[in-house]
C-alpha cells in the first residue's frame, strides 16, 4: 500500500463519481440553495440586482421566483 495505489484509488474514484452523476447532482444543489436563498431575499423585500449580486444568479431567474 503506497503512494501509488492511493493515486489509482483516487483516479478510480474520481472515475465512479463522474460515471454515477455525482458532479451534477453536486451542481444542482448548489444552484437550488442559491434559488432558496434568493426566495428569502425576495420575501424581505431585497432588490432583485442586490439578490443578482450575491447569488450569481441571472436577473431574469430572480424575476421567474417571484
């Protein structure tokens, strides 16, 4: 067990996580919390370019939430 096969385990897990959809499922939670975030914002009367701001997410999003 050295460092080699730590780096080929490591390869082959990398190798199942983008086989099994886990980069993806990854992406789209981090975009949900951000659409979550953005509701809250909105339910405190936040303007839509400072939400835009600070969740990265588009202006025409923003307005499809409210």
């Amino acid at each position: 067990v050295g460092y080699y096969d730590k780096e080929e385990a490591h390869k082959w897990d990398l190798e199942d996580m983008r086989e099994t959809g886990y980069d993806e499922g990854k992406k789209k939670g981090i975009q949900q919390g951000k659409i979550e975030i953005a509701k809250s914002m909105l339910k405190r009367n936040m303007d839509i370019e400072t939400i835009s701001a600070c969740t990265s997410l588009s202006i025409e999003t923003i307005n499809s939430l409210q």
